[in-house]
C-alpha cells in the first residue's frame, strides 16, 4: 500500500503518563489516567480501532490492571522509559538501565513483547541518535522520537518525513509536521492539537494527502481531561503561560478526533502498520 491510501493511516497514540508522579506530593492531586485511558478506549472502540500506547514504566508499575486490559482490548503497549527522563539528561548507560527497569514493569503487568518507543519530549535528536543502538541491543524493533523540525525545545530537521531503518537497524518514524505560518508544528497531536482551529487540521490533513507517510498523532490522558484540578504542570519551566495551554481547548478533542475519522481516516497499531502497509 503506496501514496494516497498510506496517507489516511492515523497512527493516533496516547503518551500514557501520570504528570502527577513528577511532581513533589502531586498524589494529593485526583487519580485520572484510569478514567482518561478508559475514555480513550470507548473511543477506539466506538469506531473499531486499536491503536499503541506508550507507556511509562512506572504508570505500569502502579496501574498494572489498567495495562493488562488495555492489552486484553487488543491494543499495544509500548514504552515511553521508565521515570520520563529526557534522553538529553542521560548517558546511554543510564538509559539502557532505565529501559530495562520500564521492561521489567511491563512484563510483571502481562506486557512481554514491547517493541516500540517513544522518547520523552521527542527528545531522540542527532546528539542523542545513541539511544538507537541501546533500543536495538535491547530487543526494540522501531522507534517514534524525532520530531523533523527547527523546534525550540527538541528537534532533527535533518531527518526528514518519512520512516526510515536507522544505522543500528531500529526503525524511526518520524513525527507528523506541517507549516502553521513560518512555524513546522506537530500539530496532529497534544497542545497543538487542542489549540488549533478544527477547520486548520482539516485543512493540514488535506495538505497531508500529497504526502507517502502515515499521519501522526500523540495524545495524553490530561489532553481530554475537564475534571483535573488546576495545578502547575512538571517540565515547564514553572512558566503561566505554557499551564494555561496545558489546560486550552480539552473539551474539543474528540470532536477533532470523530473530523478525521468522518474524512475517511483509520487508525492502526505502530506494529499493525508496520507489519500491513510499510514497505521499505
Ligand atoms: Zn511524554
């Protein structure tokens, strides 16, 4: 499968992390990734999609039931690291050592086979690119960390669009961007997604549909979440400005969601997709 219909493969996915173990006494904040995930999931399953969820080791490690229903609906699990430590923070010894610890929480929550990772932030940049070979040693067989961007944050402009086999042998596949005025913005998921007009993303997948790739989206359980108490998020820099985004616009995004469903978009597995409708 080439072109056009590669083009409306949604590879939708949840970031599955609790913001609240990040932070000093954030446990006194309200328990929401379960009620958040199952709301993902009666989405998903309203529609008759299964998609991947990268994980955090250590939501494995305290919602193990929750994991094992995710796998028991036919979706994936994937690592996301274990403690949400950018790769730039980390030597590749230090990595390796957090990787495996996220695996053994997976394992012991009935995830045996987790090939798929994300990095925190899309932290996977040139400087980092080590972290492919310690994913590959690991037994890891693609991964979804470079955002293909000028970003202020993290980004690898060099990389490009399109899926590719590392050096080490790992896959990469490359977040979604596109051109929001002189920005390249992921904007198939997370604060984007929610800040975004609805009729721009349709405009975006439109625009998406000249290209050979799959559409990325990255979203996380507070994305949806109007019941969470307001509080500062983690790793923000403590600025007022990024919390107010993180909040924005959260009732919004299953309406945005059921847009790119109606335009005729289907959502797979990271392993499904690979498997079915990549041919390199
Ligand atoms: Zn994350």
């Amino acid at each position: 499968m080439k072109g056009a219909e590669t083009a409306k493969i949604y590879l939708f996915s949840i970031d599955l992390e609790d913001v609240r173990l990040w932070m000093k006494g954030g446990e006194q904040y309200k328990e929401r990734v379960p009620a958040n995930t199952h709301a993902y999931m009666n989405w998903l399953n309203r529609h008759g999609f299964k998609c991947t969820f990268f994980t955090v080791g250590e939501v494995a490690e305290k919602y193990p039931s929750l994991i094992k229903e995710i796998i028991s609906e036919g979706h994936e699990i994937a690592c996301h690291t274990n403690k949400h430590i950018t790769l730039d923070l980390q030597t590749p010894e230090e990595f390796r050592t957090d990787i495996e610890k996220s695996l053994e929480h997976f394992a012991r929550a009935g995830a045996m086979e987790v090939k798929g990772f994300r990095a925190p932030v899309f932290s996977l940049t040139e400087k980092t690119s080590w972290a492919h070979q310690v994913l590959y040693d690991l037994g890891f067989t693609y991964s979804t960390s470079v955002l293909p961007a000028k970003n202020p944050l993290f980004g690898w402009e060099s990389f490009g669009p399109e899926p590719k086999r590392t050096g080490s042998g790992i896959l990469e596949i490359p977040m979604t961007v596109g051109k929001i005025g002189p920005l390249n913005i992921p904007y198939g998921g997370g604060t984007y997604f929610r800040l975004l007009p609805k009729l721009l993303i349709k405009r975006k997948l439109q625009r998406h549909l000249s290209t050979q790739t799959p559409l990325l989206g990255y979203f996380h359980p507070y994305d949806i979440d109007t019941e969470q108490e307001r509080f500062m998020h983690p790793g923000i820099n403590n600025s007022m400005l990024y919390n107010r985004l993180m909040y924005v616009n959260r009732s919004s995004v299953f309406n945005k969601l059921d847009m790119i469903i109606a335009n005729g978009f289907s959502i797979h597995t990271y392993q499904n997709y690979i498997r079915n409708f990549l041919f390199l």
